[in-house]
C-alpha cells in the first residue's frame, strides 16, 4: 500500500513476489522484443588474437537497438504496465541518458507521457542524447533543477553540484506525486527491473548450451545492477542450487565503488530521502560522485540482490579508474568495430585484465562479459581521453566517512 502512490500497480507485485522462479512475458512485451531480440552473443575472435590469449572472450550486445542500451528490455515493460492501468504518463531519471532514451521509446510506442530528470553533467555532455529523449516526445529537465522542492533544496546546500541518479530520483518521485495519473519508474536497482533484464541472461545461457560452452567467468559493469543482475541470474541460479560454479566479477568505476569500499547497511535509495530503504551497499545517500564519463554507473547504492549475493561470496567486485577504462574502450573498437559505451567499456576493461593473465599462465579460461551499449552520444568522454586531458578521481577515506556518517540508523 505504501508503494501504490509511486509505482505502477503491477510492478509493485512483481517488486514482492519472492516466491515465483519464473514470470510469464506478456505477448504485447514479446511483440516488441521481436525488433531486436534475441541479442547477439559474439565472440571477440579479433580481440583474442591482437592479446595474443589462449582465453576465449565472448560479449553479449545490447545496444542493436535505437535506445543503444539494454534498458529498452525493461522500459518497454514497464511502459506497458503503465498503459495497461491507464495512467497518463510516467517520470524518471536518467543518468547517461540510456535509460531515458529507452523509455521516451516506450512511451512513445504505447502513448504515454514521459519526463525525465537528466543527471546535470550528462545533461551537458550529451546534448544529442537529449535530443533522442524529445524526438520521441520526452520533456528533459536537466537535474538538480529549480523545479522541484527537493532539486532547489540540494542545490542550496550543494552550489555548482553536477548532480547525481540520486538527485534525479529525488526530484522523479516528486514531481509523479503531483501529477495526477502518474507513476514513477526506473531503469535500475530494484527486483523488478533485475527481473526484466533477465531476458539478457537467459538468452546468454541458452547460447552457450546450445554449443556446449561453460564460461569459467562472467563480467558485467554495475552501478545500480540491473544489466549485471540480468545477464548472471540464470549462472547465479546454477550456483545456488549446486550445479554448477561461476566466477562472477562485478565492475564498477574506482569514483563511485559502491561494492568495493562502501557499506553494507540500510540507505535511502535516493539523495532527498524519499524513497523507502534498501539494504544495499551503499556510498551514503549524500554521496555525489565526481563528474565521471560513465553517468549510469554514479549511484551511490546497489541493487539490494546483487549486495546481498556480494555480501554471502557468490560474486566479487573490483573498481576501476576512468583512464584504464578508455584505455581498453578503445583496444576493443580498433579490432571488435563496435564503439562501446563508458559504462560497458568497464567490463572490457576486467575482461582484457583476465584474458591477458590467462597468456601469462596459458590457460584456456572462457569469458563471457556483458557489452551493454554504444557510446556513439559520449564523444565528448572519448575526445578527452584521445586528446590526453581525461583525470582520475578516487574519493578519499574522509570523504566516504563524512558520507557514511548520514546513514540512517535502523534497529531490527
């Protein structure tokens, strides 16, 4: 009850259901997957041979679609459910401005209205992506803005900030709960959207059986976790049931490292604090991350699943600078011909990293990394590396304790 003001009727179901293994997709959703699924799972026979690696490197693409990104899988649903309830229209955030894209698509397919909350240095870095979004009939507020209680708030005590997801929920869920007819919805962190996402892991798995391929590892780029949650889902299931072992490595930028360095503790999931709590690592509610290039990855929590699969040893974490980042982003489209996004280039990077151990070692592991987009709208992020300008940012132990010092206190 206390979630039916915010999301959709059926999305809060689906948020709770702990009990169903498996949640039948709609026709109308598969209709509109049959554009662009299944994704291709490809293997990187170029980027092997120019590493010169015994290991065989495999990456699932997600950006054949318009929206560039694999959150159209969950975008279009959730736009349904939206539809099938009879709301008007939706809000959101966007970070890089992938998700965004995605569902100004969504709604445009199923005519609904859409804003979207736009993290402010993205906003700024990408104006085509901004474009897209109004092609497709989205209004985009670039955020923290001065329309909301809690965007006029966070910019008073936080003068010139470039804004952050948790700025942009904030101000998302505000505006929806004036609006009448009108429901939030995200493209990140929640069971629901893991759930949706999960078509990239099953399509992923029953590729590899279909040749008789076992990957002994598994990366993915993770800010909130949806793409990360979706493509090991069906491995982690495998693991949980004793059939098989996977090494699954999430990778996140060394500016926001949520798993890495931050805490295991219930938090806000956005910065106004409007949101109910999660468990979840978390960097603070109050973190605001550097003005890094992979927008969708500067969360300052992580999907309450994915903490707690990190928190029991089912998966590991590793943070990574910006610089290494393009570094292997640009390895990968001189020998792949795909221009990977920031936030997908960080699951290159761990995967050149392990494919370059396996030739010091000779051994023959199996890759399988999740290629989540292009990067064909973060020029601007490739023009400062190419042009040697790019800096590295890594937060201090002060700066995260100042931060942790805001965590509410739960007592259970």
């Amino acid at each position: 009850e206390e979630l039916a003001g915010v999301f959709c009727d059926a999305l809060i179901k689906q948020e709770l259901d702990d009990t169903a293994a498996f949640i039948p997709i709609p026709e109308e959703i598969l209709k509109f997957y049959r554009m662009y699924r299944p994704s291709p799972l490809v293997r990187a026979y170029c980027l092997e041979e120019k590493l010169q690696t015994p290991a065989k490197i495999y990456y699932k693409f997600e950006g054949n679609n318009t929206s560039g990104s694999h959150k159209l899988n969950s975008a279009i649903a959730q736009a349904y459910y939206a539809k099938k309830q009879g709301l008007k229209g939706v809000t959101t955030e966007t970070g890089a401005g992938q998700w965004g894209t995605a569902l100004s698509m969504a709604c445009a397919y199923f005519g609904l209205d859409c804003r979207v909350y736009m993290v402010k240095v993205s906003y700024e870095q990408k104006p085509f992506r901004r474009e897209v979004m109004r092609t497709y009939g989205a209004t985009v507020t670039p955020s923290p803005s001065d329309t909301t209680e809690v965007g006029r708030k966070i910019l008073a005590e936080h003068p010139g900030t470039t804004g952050s997801l948790g700025c942009a929920i904030s101000e998302a869920v505000e505006a929806e709960t004036k609006l009448d007819g009108y429901r939030y919805v995200l493209g990140s962190v929640l069971n629901q959207v893991l759930l949706h996402q999960t078509v990239i892991g099953l399509e992923t798995k029953a590729a590899l059986d279909k040749y008789n391929i076992k990957p002994d590892m598994i990366i993915g780029c993770a800010g909130g976790g949806s793409n990360l949650g979706g493509l090991v889902s069906p491995f982690i299931g495998e693991m949980l049931r004793g059939e098989n072992q996977y090494q699954i490595i999430a990778v996140e930028p060394a500016s926001c490292p949520s798993f890495t360095r931050g805490k295991f503790a219930y938090d806000f999931c956005d910065t106004g604090k409007v949101c109910p709590l999660a468990k979840m690592y978390t960097l603070g509610s109050n973190f605001i991350p550097s003005a890094n290039h992979a927008g969708g990855l500067r969360y300052h929590g992580m999907s309450p699943i994915l903490s707690q699969l990190y928190h029991d040893g089912l998966m590991e974490a590793r943070s990574v600078e910006q610089t290494a980042v393009f570094d292997a982003a640009t390895q990968f489209a001189r020998v792949e011909g795909i221009l990977p996004a920031p936030e997908s280039s960080h699951a290159i990077r761990v995967a050149i990293d392990e494919a370059l151990k396996c030739k010091e070692t000779g051994e023959e592991k199996t890759i399988v990394f999740g290629l989540t987009g292009t990067g064909y709208f973060d020029m601007v992020a490739y023009q400062k590396f190419n042009d040697g300008v790019m800096s590295d940012y890594i937060p201090t132990d002060e700066e995260l304790e100042q931060s942790f010092a805001g965590l509410p206190k739960v007592d259970l």
